[in-house]
C-alpha cells in the first residue's frame, strides 16, 4: 500500500476549470471518501489519480513517486467501476485473473491469486459462471474480487454501489468495509451519496464546485461543519437551517427573523445584530418546552418518528425517539440542545460557532 498525494491539482476543459487547486493528502492504509453533489469534480480527480485524465497543472503522488505522466498500467492501481466491466464471454474465474493473464503469468500463478480472493468475497462456488449468470451484489464482488487480485498500492472506486437496490447497498457497504479491515489496502471512493459516505470513511473530503469544503472524519464533519454547504450537505435528514441574529442583550439566545427566541450554549465569534444563520440537527430537538412548533406531517418509522413542522414560516424537521399522538395542524411544544447548536455568518457562510 502507499500514500496518495494531491498538490494544487487542477483540471481544465478548454476555457472551463472543473477543478481549482486541489490539496490533499492521504495516508497509507486510509479508506479516504470524495463526496459531493453532480458535477463537483470527485470522479475528474479520480480519473486524474487512475490516468484516465490529463492534469492541467499541480502534481499527483503515489508513494514518493509523482505520477502525472504514467500511464495507467504503471501506477500500480486498481479501479472498479460503476457499471463493473466485466467481460461477458469469460468465467467468473477468468474476469478475476484478467490482468495476471495479460502478464503472462502461469495458470498455476492465476489460480493461487484467485483462490483467497474468491474466498474472502463468497464468490468460491461461482467460479465457473458467466457474468450473465450473476445478481448486481455477485457481479460487484467479481469487480472487486479483479482488483484484489491485482495485489495493487491503492484501490480505486468509481461510485460503484450506485445501480444497486437500497437494500443490497447497504450489505455491500458492510462488506466493503469488511474487505478494507482485512486487507488494509489503501482506499480511495467516490460517491454522491452521504450516507455511504459517513458509514465507510476514516476520513471524508467534501468537494464542491470543484474546490475541497472541508477534510475531517465522519463525526468532525457532522458534529463541527466549516460551513453552511457542509453543514447542509452532511447529515440525514439536513440540518435546519434558520436565519436570524445573537441577540445584542443575550448572547445566549438567538432571534429569529419572526421573533422566536432559541438557545445558544457557544456564540463564539457570532457578531450580536449580525444576520446569521441558526442550524439545529433534527435529532436536537426535544418533546416538552416553550418553542411552538405547528405539525404539517408525522412519519412514524418505527424506531423513531419523523414530524416536519413550522416555526413561523420556516421548515422545521424533527426527529424524535419517542412516539407522538400530535397530527397536521397541532401545536408541538419543543426545545432545543443548545449545545448541539450551530451558527454560520449569513454573508460568508463560514462557521462562528465555537
């Protein structure tokens, strides 16, 4: 395994910019996510990492060695797909062993290689099959089980949970992680999705119109956002967000733009009269207080209950252990952590919160 290395990398298509000046570093062993919305940028500097991209300036590292003008076949990486790219005329076994064949390596060798990969991804008893023959989860482990076959320095993921069904992603993910524990391979994974992103990552990099919001691990993202699009971003379902100003009297409580007072525990760096914005995690929130709150809808999910609700004109989404008998239309008596409480300058969007 090796660590990876981004210096003010920068991607340029023609006259557009795509990606401004990315810096980041990732350690041997780490099972790093890029996440972010459409058109952020994650997958251009992926494909910069795996060669399929040229970089228009900075500098990309693999171990010691600056990796900008390899091919891909000799950056000692494996990339696994979205849409796995198997191919549909050879066995399980053979798409495995694809690339040791291509080294003219021996059928003994290949077999050797495939057998404990094939074992660690339950795939022993498919050896024999065709693509074809396969469920989206079997033929996802076949493109993973190619790449650690490889025996590369750093895996390479391309959103590959995306044409999965809910219920399948989430027992890849546990399997992915799984895979990672035991092989310690250095990661690199690319997805849109947040809730991926907060269950696999040592560490998380938040990307943006081309530019990295913040870097941290999953509960430094979600307990302390930078800013307002991480903050947004980070968290299911979002935080809400309200805006208003410390009050110059109080800094211990917060105003908002239709009059309705809500705790602060750390103003920090907040201006008093500054407009700013108020963000409280759903699961802040408390049955019993003296913020009104007016039910629009209740979710019952079993383990928990969902109400979204007003407060003034603003949405509110709450999220609650307890079960609740209030409907559409009712008065719902809350509180708020205040210590659980973020604030973000309205202008910037930068954190002020302590």
């Amino acid at each position: 395994m090796a660590s990876v290395t981004f210096r003010d990398v920068r991607k340029a298509f023609g006259p557009v910019e795509v990606l401004h000046g990315v810096s980041i570093d990732i350690e041997e062993g780490q099972f790093v996510v890029l996440v972010g919305p459409s058109g952020c940028g994650k997958s251009t500097l992926l494909r910069m990492l795996a060669g399929l991209e040229h970089i228009t300036a900075g500098e990309i590292l693999i171990g010691d060695r600056v990796v900008n003008a390899l091919p891909p076949k000799d950056r000692d990486i494996a990339m696994v797909f979205q849409n796995y790219a198997l191919y549909p005329h050879i066995t399980v076994a053979e798409n495995m062993g694809f690339s040791l064949m291509l080294k003219k390596a021996s059928k003994a060798e290949i077999a050797e290689r495939v057998r404990p990969a094939a074992e660690i991804l339950g795939l022993t008893n498919l050896l024999d099959r065709y693509p074809r023959q396969l469920s989206g989860g079997q033929r996802q482990r076949v493109a993973m089980g190619r790449a650690i076959v490889r025996e590369p320095q750093v895996f390479l993921f391309d959103e590959p949970l995306s044409n999965l069904d809910a219920k399948l992603r989430v027992s890849m993910r546990s399997e992915m992680k799984n895979l990672h524990q035991r092989l310690q391979t250095t990661t690199v994974y690319v997805t849109h999705d947040q809730i991926e992103a907060m269950t696999m990552a040592d560490k998380i990099v938040v990307m943006h119109d081309g530019i990295v919001e913040q870097v941290g691990s999953p509960l430094e993202l979600y307990d302390r956002p930078d800013n307002l699009f991480v903050a947004g971003f980070i968290g299911s379902p979002a935080m809400n967000m309200m805006t208003g100003a410390v009050d110059p009297n109080d800094r211990a409580t917060f105003v908002t733009g239709h009059g309705h007072r809500l705790p602060i525990a750390r103003p920090g760096k907040a201006e008093p009269g500054r407009e700013t914005i108020y963000g409280v995690r759903p699961e802040s929130f408390r049955l019993g207080g003296d913020i009104p709150l007016r039910v629009e809808v209740v979710e019952p999910t079993g383990s928990e209950t969902h109400v979204i609700a007003k407060l003034g004109d603003s949405d509110v989404m709450c999220v609650f252990r307890e079960r609740i008998s209030a409907g559409p239309g009712d008065e719902l008596p809350v509180s708020i952590d205040a210590e659980a409480v973020h604030l973000f300058d309205a202008a910037t969007g930068a954190r002020v919160s302590a």
